[in-house]
C-alpha cells in the first residue's frame, strides 16, 4: 500500500470531520480498498465504469451532473480536489458516519445504512423488494457476485483484510505490542546477563 503523504493525510482528516466520521482511519481503509492501496485519484476497474478514489459508477457520477466517471476525474484529478469535491459531495448525502460500517455501506450498497451491521443483505432485499421472486433473484446476483459478504460487517472485515488491516479489537492489538515489548525487553535482560 502507498504511504500518504502528510497532505493527503491532512486532506483525510479535514473531510473526516466535515462529514462526522468517528475515525479518520476509516476513511482511509475505504480509500486504500477502492484504489487497490494505490490512492490514486484516477484509479480504474477494468470489468467497470468504476474509477477514482470511491470508484464512482458513471451512474452516480452522471447523478452528480458529470457526463461520466471519466469525465467526474478528468474535472478533479488529483487527490486533493476529488476529496473536497465530488468525495464529500457524494458522501455527505449519506452522513454522519458514527460506525464503520455505514461508511462502507455508503459506496458498497447505500440501503444498508439503516440497518444494523449483522443484518444479512438477505433481509435487506425482501425488505426493499415486496415481490418475493423478484428479490430472491436480486439476492443471488449479489451473492453471486459477492461471495462469503452476507452481511455489512462480513463487507468491514473484507476490506480489512484486503487492505492488510487487522479486524480485532484495538484492545487486542494494544495487548500484542505490549506483550511484544516486554518479550524484546526480557530477551534483551537475558543476554545481557550473560555477558
């Protein structure tokens, strides 16, 4: 994954509060996720029309009045420009982001955002759809095309994991390090009792 630069960080914390997301580091999980760790403003996906740093749709980008996802990172095209413009534009119809997952849900499938984070998308769709065949095929195109995400929490640890991030507790990862300073500690006592 890219290292950010200190404006990029900057530039992630200003959005972040701006939009009242709990944790500016969700932000830039969703973005390393979406660029392929990259940040790249004019980052594309191959099998789509998905490019930049949330991997606009050219459907969502002609919603916010560009002719195209092409066109959306031709108009921004650096880092800096599409956060404060069409990133925030596009998220703060969603905000605020008190919990992970509504962020992620927020690109990923924006009608999960009202439920709670077990929910399976499941439920979601026969919730949304009333004609039972309709959303039962609706359903198995998503998981189809999304095997092993069943609900948003299963999406949260995916892009965790695709982006090299633990899905444990902090508290759990503060025990590691703790317990891995003091192993370093008594094995650096250790040979130094032996000299």
């Amino acid at each position: 994954m890219t290292d950010l630069t200190p404006l990029e960080t900057s530039v992630i914390n200003q959005v972040s509060t701006q939009l009242s997301i709990a944790d500016p580091q969700w932000l830039t999980n969703l973005i390393a996720f979406e660029t392929g760790g990259t940040f790249d403003p004019a980052a594309s996906n191959p099998r789509s029309s998905a490019k930049g740093l949330i991997q606009f749709l050219d459907s969502t980008a002609q919603g916010m009045g560009f002719e195209s996802s092409q066109d959306l990172i031709l108009k921004y095209p650096d880092f800096e420009s599409q956060m404060k413009g069409p990133v925030v534009n596009y998220l703060k119809t969603y905000a605020p982001y008190p919990q992970e997952y509504k962020l992620y849900m927020a690109v990923f499938y924006p009608a999960a955002i009202k439920y709670p984070a077990d929910t399976t998308f499941k439920k979601i769709y026969y919730d949304r759809i009333s004609d039972n065949t309709k959303a039962e095929r609706a359903y198995k195109a998503f998981a189809n095309a999304n095997p092993g995400i069943r609900t948003p929490q299963d999406y949260v640890n995916f892009v965790k994991k695709k982006a090299g991030i633990s899905t444990s507790t902090g508290t759990g990862i503060g025990i590691i390090a703790v317990t891995a300073v003091i192993a370093l500690f008594l094995f650096g006592r250790k040979i130094r009792s032996k000299i």
